[in-house]
C-alpha cells in the first residue's frame, strides 16, 4: 500500500516577497502569497529554503508576518498557515486518504501550477501594471504559468518595450536551458564523458563557478548556473524555466501572439532538439556507475 507525502520547496525573498505594490521602497508580500501558503502548507509537506528557516517554519511565517499590511488579512492567513503546518492532525488525515485511495504516480508540478492558473489567472490589469514597470520577466511567468485570455496575449504581444526585451534575452534563455540539461542529464547522474579533452570541452561550455557535493563527497548535487546555485531536485524545473521562457520570447520577440496551449509541445520539440545537438557533440550519457 502505497504512503506518499507531496514535497514542495519554497523560497522567501525576491519570491514570496518583493518590492510593495504601493509603496516601492519597502517590501511587501507578494500578490496572492499568503492564499498560496494557504493552499500549499495544508496539502503537502513544504520546505523552506530560506536562510532564517532551519527545518522549522516558524521563523519563516513570522519574516512574512512582519511584511503583511497591518489590518491586511493575510496576516491572519499567516498564523493559520503556521497553524496548519506544525498541527500533525491537520496534515495525518489528508496524507492516510492520498496513501490509501490516491494515485500512484502524481505530477505535482503540473498539478499545483494548473490550480494556480485557475485561482488566479493573469488578467489584463495586471499586465498593464507590470509593462508600465518594465517588470517583462514577470509578465513572461505569468503568461507560461496563470493562463491568460486571448486578448491579454494580443496585448502583450503589441508591446514594443517587451518585443525588444524578448529580442535581447531570447538567446541567453535557449543557452541555459542547454546548460540546464548539460546538469540534469550529464553531470548530476555522473555520466560525464570518459574522453578526457571531451571531458574538458563539456565544462567549458558548462562554464560553472560553482559546486555541490553530496554529504560523503561522492556525487555533485548543484551547480552554479547563470550566477545562482541550482540544486538537483530543481533542475528539472529550471530547465523547464528557461524552455519556456524561450519559446515565448521568440513568438513575443516578433510581435507574435503566443499560443499557449502549444508551448508544452513547443518546449518538448525544443529539448529534445537540444538533446540531440549534445549528444551529437558529448556522446549518449552514460552513467559510469554501472
């Protein structure tokens, strides 16, 4: 019988916090951030990835506590959120169901990001705000995750300011999304190319600053790409990120309505085409354990 407990990691700053819609000076909550923990915290079991939380998140509720508005009702949601999460008896029911009736295999990822288009789409006023700011790498998130209208991807695409931000990033998007899979699919699986030049042609195209160990040193668990540490149970979604984020930029990039309901397959045609040009130069992955 199958026991199963749905992980989710969360960061804090510059995700669950940012610059106050009101005032910019300060921080303030995200939209939506604390209906989103709401949500999050009651169904799954979350870690935090923030500095202040160490396996407990009471620091981390209290952080965005002392960001809510005062009056604002998030921060009663807040302290239900902490509630929710340190109360066993909350969570032991959902999990005995899930463990007893549930599937066997679940793509949480497609799943929280569809009830989340869904809560919450993005809408026209939205876009209009973020334009006005010049915020285009948020308005490209917003378009691949929260299903907007026609008429608001008709509206994006008219945007001169966004098509040149598209036109100047687009190439840099396809080029992560390759050092991404170079990650997921060479380095993280240790299946690295034996020839040593190949060896040394692979990293330098990686190009990384930067590593992870595991605990007893024997396996690369992260990597510093594009300035950031990524670890390996986030690879997936950073290349997914960046496949995305490409693929709407070249439809935006040309004044182009993107089709949304086609970037799935968009981004699979794109990865696997990737895949192949690697393994054309690296060789098939072959891990060296076996």
């Amino acid at each position: 019988m199958l026991r199963a407990t749905l992980k989710v990691f969360l960061d804090i700053d510059g995700v669950l916090l940012g610059a106050d819609r009101d005032m910019s000076h300060r921080v303030g909550l995200a939209d939506h951030a604390l209906s989103f923990l709401e949500f999050a915290v009651s169904r799954f079991e979350v870690f935090w990835l923030a500095a202040q939380c160490r396996g407990d998140a009471g620091p981390a509720v209290a952080h965005l506590v002392r960001h809510a508005k005062l009056g604002n009702p998030e921060k009663a949601l807040s302290k239900w959120c902490m509630e929710a999460w340190s109360s066993e008896a909350k969570r032991k029911p959902l999990l005995q169901q899930l463990g007893d009736a549930g599937p066997r295999e679940f793509d949480l990822s497609a799943f929280a990001q569809d009830a989340f288009a869904k809560a919450y789409p993005f809408v026209a006023r939205e876009l209009e705000t973020l334009l006005k700011n010049k915020n285009y790498g948020a308005v490209l998130q917003a378009i691949a995750q929260r299903a907007p209208a026609s008429a608001v991807l008709a509206t994006a695409a008219k945007d001169k300011g966004l098509a040149a931000y598209c036109q100047s990033k687009v190439s840099d998007a396809h080029v992560m999304a390759k050092k991404g899979l170079m990650a997921q699919l060479w380095v993280f699986p240790g299946a690295l190319p034996r020839d040593e030049a190949l060896n040394s042609k692979f990293f330098g195209e990686l190009s990384i600053s930067g590593i992870a160990t595991s605990t007893d040193k024997k396996s690369i668990v992260g990597l510093t790409l594009g300035g950031a540490m990524v670890m390996r149970d986030a690879i997936d979604a950073y290349v997914r990120g960046h496949l995305s984020a490409a693929a709407l930029m070249e439809d935006l990039g040309a004044g182009k309505k993107p089709n949304v309901k086609e970037l799935g397959s968009k981004m699979d045609k794109n990865r696997k085409a990737i895949i192949r040009k690697l393994e054309g130069t690296y060789g098939k992955p072959e891990p060296r354990d076996k």
